[in-house]
C-alpha cells in the first residue's frame, strides 16, 4: 500500500513537473535563441562545448548575439536565460535595482567552502540588496575615492619595485617568467599593505598564502568542465574535488587572521585613524555600537579574493597585450620616459608628484582600458527581472534570470569598430565611446567598488616595470591568446621574456 501511495504521488510530481517545463517553454518560444537539444537539458551541453571552444563564456554569447540578434533566449537544462546587448535595456539593467535584482542564491557557489564561510550572503559584493546594503555601501564608497586613496600610493610603490626585482631574478634564473606566478602575490601584498595597512612580512606572507591557495582552488573548481564539482550534491558525495579540504582550512586561518587584524584595530584605539579599507569595513557593520565580526571578516575576504584575482589577471594580458603589439608597447614607453622618469618620480617622490605624473599619462590610461575592453576580467553578469518589461519586439516575464555579458558589449562591431583589434587610441577619444558599451567594472549602484584601488595599483606598477624593463612575447607562446572561464576568464599561458632596459 505504501509503495502504491510514494509511486502515485512521484508519478503525480513527474506528470506536474513536465507540465511546468512545457509551459516555461511555451511562455518564451516566442524569443529567438539556440534550438534546445533535448526537453530536460535545454542548451547544456551547447553552453558546456562551446565555452570550452571559444575560451570564455561572454565569447559564447557573442557568438549567439551575432546569430540571433540583440535579445535570445538560452535554456539552462530547464530555466530560461534572456540576454540582451540592446542598449536601453542595458542601461536599465545597470542602473534600475528595482527592475533587476542580483539572485538572492547568485553566488552560492562562493558563499562558503565546505562549511566554512567564504564571501558569505550578505558581503558587499554577495548581498542581493535592500536597506542594509544600501546602507553599507552609502558608508564604504568614500574610502575608495581616489582623493583617499592616493594616501597610501607610496605602498604601491614599493610593492612595485619589489615585483620588478622579482622579474629581473626570474628571467635571470629561468630564462623567461612566468608571469602570472610572479604577479599573483604581490597583489594580494597591495591589498594587505594599501587596503589593510599591514606591514609585518610575516603576515604579508601568510595572507598571501592562504589567499592563493583559496583562489587556485576556485580557478580549479569554475572551469566550464567541472560543473559538478560545484554542486551541493557533489559536496554531499565527497567529489567536490581534492583541493577542498585544503582550501577549507586556509580559509579557516585566513578568516582567523582577518578576525584579529579587525580585532587589533578596534581594541587598540587606532580605528578611523589609517583611514584604509579595513576603517571602512568595520564602520559599514557597526550599527548601535555593535560590530558584526562575521560580516566584517566577509567583507575582508571579499577585498582579498575579487581585488587579487581580477588586478592579476588584468595585468597578465596587459603583457600579454603589449607583447603582441610592439608599437603599443614603445609608444607607452616613451610617454613613461617622458613623465615618469622625465619628473624624476621615485619611491622618495611625494603622493601628490605620483599622483600628477600618473593624471598626465593618458596613453598609459587608455592602454589599460583597453586591455580592460578586450579582456573584461569577467565576461557576463546575471540578475532577476522584477516586472515583465519589453525589449524591442519580445514581451519578456517577470521572474527569469536575465544576462548582460560584458564580452559582448566590448566586442560588438554595432558599437566598436574593428573590435578584435587592439587599439588603445580609440581610448584618446573617449567622447565617441557610447554609454554602458565599456563596463569592465559595471556601472550604477552596483559599480565595483575596487575599481579606484585596481586602476591605481595597476598604473603605479607598470609605470615602475617601463621605466626599467621592456617585454617580449616568449618563443613558445602562440600568437593568439589562450584563455579558459573559470571563476574569471584566465590566461593559459603567461610566459614571456623580461629585458632591462638601457
């Protein structure tokens, strides 16, 4: 009889299950978009193979967007993705948090590890909105505004030398560098220094571990072809891969050691006085007197985790970039003899001389934006529509997931010319630059907050690497530039030769 009644009722849900899978269908066969392969699976295996191909996910959805136009429709086994380029809807998506908001389970995935928290649920960065995230933010973006940051440039500098020295050893030793090996540290040091105020090597070097062994786990966890590793089944069944246990307890001392630096700066009275991040994060989850320790340790790891990863990868391609484009290269040379050296900016120079050196450098500006174009560190981004809205011709439903993939916006010949070319000029114009087409950092309120700190670092250091060395694209590196979607799009292959110059 049991067995007659658990049967009955699973045939009920099977029969109810596939109802509302025909009826999703129904409700968007009216969006052009890739032939689904099968009933349950919708574009899996479609997504899967041709992300491997094209080396990135926003690639993929190029790809698509040039098939079946500015709106389509990807199913996702059975949920339904819309993406769009079309560039009213681009901007609502951006700016309306009414219309669009983050999923409430959109970073899931990096939540936690094991059972450990990682960026948890509501970080600055994980939270899907609302009165306590808007709070938040209204307090922590003073602290990333340039006019704070430029306090602690002289940490990136120093930072930078130290890297430079390191890529002058490792060409040396190895007769090449590997470039993302030597870089991967020394940001993570940038945040710990700049964003931290963290000076003992020790603890420079433990921070550094720790986060490194958190982010390979990642890179090894996001591949396109590991999809399983990352679900709560595979965790369930112990196959959520072998770097875990490990990574779950790095995290565990990362957290630990973030608990104490926040510790140390409340109880030794020092607090609001390094007017840093770390200032910020204890301020943005204090409320009534009372700190939230365990939201301010996600805050923390959220610096360390999306500044590092996103700055390094960023400055992989820039060489990369510059490798393959010589004339880029020596034109970016001279303006750094010009100003750079020609002002005589050393680590002993004053904030505001670095400062007013690095505001004269515009081709210095616009090579990194454009690396930022070509390679936008991530390639797409996912939110929930609110209320059913049109986009061009199509009716779209509240409720599904909806997608802006930035790879798209930054490749699309509708909105650049000669888009795969790398042209840091088109940059020297920034007027003919149409609005929400360049959204490395996205914009609106939900604007990455690092942005200020990555553009900073990142000018500081290559200006101090180009008034010393110059680059070469290594032998055994291919013309094209390999790259793999992970938790962000990465380089295969970062080789390349290091010479000093004059």
């Amino acid at each position: 009889m049991l067995l007659t009644v658990i049967f009955g009722a699973s045939t009920l849900y099977l029969i109810w299950w596939i109802l509302w899978i025909a009826m999703q269908h129904n409700k968007y066969d009216h969006i052009p978009g890739p032939k689904r392969a099968s009933f349950f699976l919708g574009n899996l295996k479609l997504m899967a193979t041709e992300t491997i191909k094209a080396g990135n996910l926003g690639s993929f959805f190029l790809d698509l967007t040039l098939e079946f136009g500015d709106v389509f429709v990807l199913w996702r086994a059975t949920l339904p993705t819309v993406v769009t380029c079309d560039l009213p809807a681009v901007k609502e998506y951006y700016t309306n948090l009414k219309l669009f908001k983050k999923p409430k389970q959109g970073y899931l995935n990096l939540s936690r590890i094991g059972q450990t928290s990682f960026l948890g649920n509501h970080s600055i960065l994980s939270d899907a909105g609302g009165p306590n995230w808007e709070r938040k933010k209204r307090i922590m973006d003073p602290g990333f505004k340039i006019s704070r940051l430029q306090e602690h440039i002289s940490k990136f500098y120093v930072i930078g030398e130290q890297v430079a020295d390191d890529l002058e050893k490792a060409q040396i030793e190895n007769g090449f560098v590997d470039f993302a090996k030597v870089i991967a540290p020394y940001t993570i040091h940038a945040i710990s220094s700049a964003g931290f105020s963290v000076i003992s090597d020790e603890k420079l070097k433990q921070l550094s571990d720790g986060a490194t062994v958190i982010a390979d786990h990642w890179v090894t966890q996001f591949k396109s072809s590991n999809f399983f590793s990352r679900t709560r089944l595979a965790e369930i069944l112990g196959m959520d891969g072998p770097s875990r246990p490990v990574a779950e307890k790095q995290l565990k001392y990362l957290r630990e050691l973030g608990k104490q630096l926040i510790l140390d700066r409340v109880e030794s009275g020092n607090f609001g006085k390094a007017n840093d991040a770390l200032d910020f994060i204890i301020r943005s989850n204090e409320e009534n007197g009372e700190l939230n320790m365990k939201l301010s340790v996600d805050d923390f790891m959220t610096m360390y985790e999306a500044g590092n990863v996103t700055t390094a990868t960023t400055l992989s391609f820039f060489i990369a970039q510059m490798t393959r484009n010589v004339d880029c290269l020596e034109k970016l040379i001279r303006e750094v003899d010009e100003i750079w050296v020609g002002r005589g900016i050393s680590r002993n120079s004053s904030n505001q001389d670095i400062v007013a050196a690095l505001k004269d450098m515009v081709y210095l500006d616009a090579v990194i934006n454009e690396t930022l174009r070509i390679h936008p560190p991530v390639t797409v981004g996912n939110r929930i529509l609110q209320h059913d809205m049109k986009i061009q011709n199509y009716a779209i439903p509240a409720g599904v997931a909806f997608t802006v993939s930035q790879q798209v916006m930054h490749h699309h010949p509708q909105f650049w010319k000669d888009p795969d070319i790398f042209n840091p000029d088109r940059f020297l114009h920034s007027k003919d630059i149409i609005p929400f087409t360049f959204v490395p950092f996205i914009v609106g309120p939900r604007r990455c907050l690092g942005k200020n700190f990555a553009i900073l670092e990142m000018k500081v250091f290559i200006s101090i690497w180009l008034s010393r060395l110059t680059f070469e694209k290594s032998s055994s590196s291919k013309e094209e530039i390999l790259t793999e979607q992970s938790l962000l799009v990465r380089m295969l292959d970062t080789k390349t030769i290091v010479k000093m110059r004059g």
